[in-house]
C-alpha cells in the first residue's frame, strides 16, 4: 500500500533556498535515515548512496495569460 504526505505551500526565494538547503543537509549527511519536512508533518526516509533524479522545466508563453515557467524535481529509490 502507497502513502502519500502532500503540502502545497509558497515560499519566498530565500525560504525556498532554506527548504532546499535543509534537504541537501539530509542527504549529505552519513545517517541512513533522513528527515523531509512536508507542510506540518515530518516524514523519515532511508535513500541508498544512489538515487534516481528527474528534473524537468517547462516554459510557456501566452499574449492573453502571460508568461509561465515550471520546475519539477523528482527524487526516486528503492530502500
């Protein structure tokens, strides 16, 4: 059975820079484990040495909605 934590939040650059900092410390470090904050939730993981990324950046352009850029980054392993 799959379970899912999910939080859409928004942040400010510097906020967003804090967040990603906070995961490049967790994986970093030498523990098995790590500690993802998601929303107001926490959740444990245990990545291996290797992990699969995914990195994926979408750009569009409209006269009537404007313009519009997206950044997706998938992480994925098997523990």
């Amino acid at each position: 059975m799959a379970q899912r934590t999910t939080a859409d939040e928004r942040y400010s650059r510097q906020e967003l820079a804090a967040y990603f900092q906070t995961l490049a410390d967790a994986f970093g470090s030498d523990d098995e484990s790590i500690s993802v904050p998601v929303g107001n939730k926490t959740v444990r993981l245990s990545p291996p040495e290797s992990v699969g990324v995914s990195v994926d950046v979408i750009e569009r352009s409209s006269r009537l909605r404007g313009d519009h850029e997206q950044l997706e980054l998938e992480v994925s392993w098997k523990p």
